[in-house]
C-alpha cells in the first residue's frame, strides 16, 4: 500500500472514531429541553451547564490551540512567541478569580449579558455583542480556516488551489456547528486534544532528533525570550499591554469563557481552567516554538509553512495521517467554536431583545452559520496575502479587544456610569487604535510605538474618556465599587 493510501485510511479511521466517540457521549442530551428560547439557548449554547471539567479544560484548550497558533507560532520561527503562551497562564488565572466567580452569580448565557446587568442597559450588550460577532465573522473564522487548508496543502503537499481545502473545512465545519450545538463541540474538543497534544509532543521530539539536539547555527535572536525593539515581541510590551490583552482574551472574549460558563457549578469550571492553565504553561509554549526554531536551521526563513513542512518530512505515513486528523479536528473545532459563539452573540443579544423574542434557536443558529461561513471563504484570500498570520491577528484583535475590556473594567470597578458613556468609549477606541496602528494612517505609531504599547495606551484612553463622558455629558457620578461582593476574589 502506498504511503498516500496509508494516510488517507488512517486520516479517514481517525476522523470516524472521534466523530463515534462524540455522538456516543452526547446522545440522548437536550432532547427534554424545554421550547421556550431561554432553555433552548441554555443547552444549545451552553450544554446545559452539564460539561464537568475534563471537558471545560479540554475545550477552552483546543478552542485555543488550532492551526492559527501552531502555524503561526512556528512560523516566526522563533523562540519570543512562547510568550504568548506564559502570559496566558495569567489570563486564565483571571477568568477563573475574578471574571467566572461574576457571570455565575448573573447567570450569564453571553459575557456581554454581564454587561446589560451591569450598567442596566440592553444597548451596551447589544453594542459589545456585536463588535465580538464581527471579531469571529471577520477575524478568526477566516484566520483559522487559512491556516488550516494552508497546513494540510503544505504537509501533503498537494498540488491544488488552498481555495479548495478552505472550501471543505469551511463546509464540514458549518454542518458540524448547526447539528451539535456546543456540547458536542466541547467533548469533541477534548477527545481531538488529547490526541492533538501526543501529536504535537511527537513531533517536538522527532524535530529535535532531526537536528540532534543541536541549536548551533541558528541565530541568538531567533533562541532568545528578551526581545528588541525590532522583534514580534519587545520585552518592554510585558510591562504594558500584553497583560491586558490576555485578560481581554481568556475573561471576556465569548469564544473562550463560553466553555467556562456551560459546568454545573462554579467550583467545576474553575477546576476546568486550572487544568488548562497546567497544559497551557507544561505542553503548549513548546509546541508552539521549538518545530519553527528547528525548521529555521533546516530550512531557512519559510515563514507560516514552516510547521507544516516539517511535519510532513519528519512523520512516518501512518503517524502523519493520524497527525492530519487531529489537525483537522483542531481546525474544525476551533472554527465550530467561533461559529457557535458569534451566533449566541447574535442570538442573545440581538435578535431576540430587538427582533423576535419567540424563535427557534437551532433554525436561526443555522441560517446565522450558513452567512458566516460564505463570509469566511470571501476572506481567506485577504488572509492569504499576509506576512505572519499570528502577528496579524493579534494587530487586527487590537480594533476590538482593548475598548471592549475597557467596557468590562468601567462596568465592574464603578458605580453611576451611563450606559452611553461606555458605548462612546467603545466606538472611540476602535477608531483611535485603528489611527494608531495602520501604517495608511497619518498617526500610525506614534513615537514609534509597538502595537501592543499602542494597545495598552487605547485601554486607559477608553477608560478616561467613558469616566470624562459620564461626567461632562451625562452629568453622572462615577464611584469606585471595590467592596462590591462580586468582585471578591473566590
């Protein structure tokens, strides 16, 4: 038998038993759900509350770690993208502290329904809602369907347009979301995770074998953690923006907390995001950094096909064919998550509060994800033109994350600040950081400042100007609330 029949069997066997594997625990779950949109919403965006912990950890795991991270991490090629990876670790601790303690006690379905309770405002909820229904329509739906039809056409290394492979993730990827619902996204999260994560440790150590452990020849800039002004990650933005934007990713951000927020209990999701802050900081930092360090010494300067060139030339057939399905499924499940998520967004948050309370969730969910999906395949050609994809994410995450997080911070910390006051703020950030940030504008990088110092300075810009509107405009009277009980860490 060939080495291409090889792979495509075992690819095939691996793909069926997780999809086996799935049905088989999810069986059964949400037939008794209630008709009303409330318990609809419920078990098709959350599961019922019923995911135990395994299943939080495995989920905001592989949520998280698909091809955008294995692809583009190892496609800078270099050691200082593991920071990403230790600085999550805060985030994590964060969400499971501060942020998750505070959406049980509101029974939240959506971060941002935290938000409505909070200042006593739909239209804030609607207004965030929406900015994080664009940030998955627009940003990591087409970023991660890229980078995995970029992944295989590289391994394989198959002569076909990469227009082809993002064409049949994107529509497995859509029938999957509109027939599972987040609970048999999550649980074939966890199973694909475990498998994901032997792969990418197999592959850690075959790529070190390949060099015998031997980094000599590769420059100190790529081996290093203390990055210079000119690198992807200046040491410097540590101190600044980074720690916001982990806290803007792993506490407020749907795609992730979503997970978090669907146990039965407070005590289990927070056992959830211990576990995955255990695999994020002992596994993830590796796997994301050494296979692009090592194909730098054999390859040269390949960019985003790095990961995938290695993979293909260090893995026997049977081992590739099996990688190959745990890439997929890490492909489909972190875009089914986004799919899910960006339409409870649109759910929850608008159509039912200002179009049609009594709905069908599922049927609308499916017409939702059948748009999104034409949306990402009009878009993966915009990704295609990048130089890193990663580093792109991250700049473009900029427009919405620190005037969104700026919006949570206001609404925990104070008491007495109008609703409009946060939604003004949250519009001015967006335009200031896109001012800040894009080279075609006349303010680009003031200073020459790095993105992520220019995320940091749109934060506190957000903040003052939503305390400044509050007051000069609405006449309000901003109050710090730290004794409130919400914010007691639990």
């Amino acid at each position: 038998m060939s080495d291409n029949l090889i792979q495509i069997f075992v690819f095939v066997f691996v793909t069926a038993l997780i999809g086996l594997l799935t049905y088989l625990k999810c069986r059964g779950h949400g037939r008794k759900v209630g008709s009303g949109a409330e318990a609809q919403n419920k078990e098709y965006f959350l599961a019922g509350g019923g995911l135990a912990w395994y299943f939080v950890a495995g989920s905001i795991t592989l949520t998280n770690l698909s091809t955008d991270q294995l692809v583009g991490s190892n496609g800078n090629q270099m050691a200082l993208l593991a920071w990403w990876e230790f600085a999550a670790v805060v985030g994590l601790f964060i969400l499971a502290k501060v942020f998750l303690p505070v959406y049980y006690k509101y029974n939240c379905t959506t971060t941002t329904e935290l938000l409505e309770k909070r200042y006593n405002n739909k239209h804030i909820r609607a207004v965030i809602g929406a900015l994080f229904f664009l940030s998955s329509a627009l940003i990591f739906c087409p970023a991660v369907i890229y980078s995995g039809a970029l992944f295989m056409k590289t391994m394989f290394q198959v002569d076909i347009p990469l227009m082809y492979i993002a064409v049949a993730f994107a529509a497995i990827g859509a029938m999957y979301s509109i027939f599972g619902g987040l609970r048999a996204v999550a649980v074939s999260d966890t199973y694909s995770g475990v498998l994901l994560l032997a792969m990418a440790i197999t592959v850690v150590f075959l790529a070190l074998n390949a060099i015998d452990y031997d980094f000599s020849g590769i420059p100190a800039e790529r081996l290093t953690l203390i990055g210079g002004d000119d690198s992807p990650i200046p040491w410097h933005t540590l101190l600044t923006g980074m720690l916001f934007i982990q806290m803007f990713y792993w506490g407020t951000n749907q795609v992730i907390t979503q997970r978090a927020m669907a146990a039965p209990n407070l005590k289990e999701a927070q056992k959830g995001v211990f576990a995955a802050m255990g695999i994020r900081i002992i596994i993830v930092p590796a796997i994301i950094v050494i296979p692009g360090i090592i194909s730098f010494k054999l390859y040269g300067d390949i960019g985003d096909a790095a990961y995938g060139q290695i993979v293909g030339d260090l893995l026997p057939a049977w081992l590739s064919g099996i990688f190959a399905a745990a890439m997929a499924a890490a492909v489909l499940s972190t875009y089914n998550s986004n799919l899910n998520s960006a339409t409870a967004l649109y759910v929850c948050d608008i159509h039912e509060p200002y179009i049609n309370k009594d709905i069908n969730v599922p049927k609308l969910s499916a017409w939702i994800t059948v748009g999104l999906t034409f949306l990402t395949l009009a878009l993966v050609p915009v990704y295609q033109q990048a130089d890193s994809i990663i580093n792109l994410i991250q700049q473009l995450w900029g427009l919405f994350s620190m005037p969104i997080l700026s919006i949570f911070i206001v609404g925990l910390l104070f008491k007495g600040v109008h609703a409009n006051a946060g939604i003004a703020a949250v519009l001015f950030g967006v335009v200031l950081y896109g001012l800040l940030s894009f080279e075609f504008s006349p303010f680009h990088a003031p200073f020459g400042l790095h993105y992520i110092h220019l995320m940091f300075v749109t934060l506190i810009s957000c903040v003052s100007f939503a305390l400044l509107i509050n007051k000069f405009v609405f006449g309000g009277k901003a109050t710090l609330s730290f004794k409130n009980e919400e914010l007691i860490v639990n």
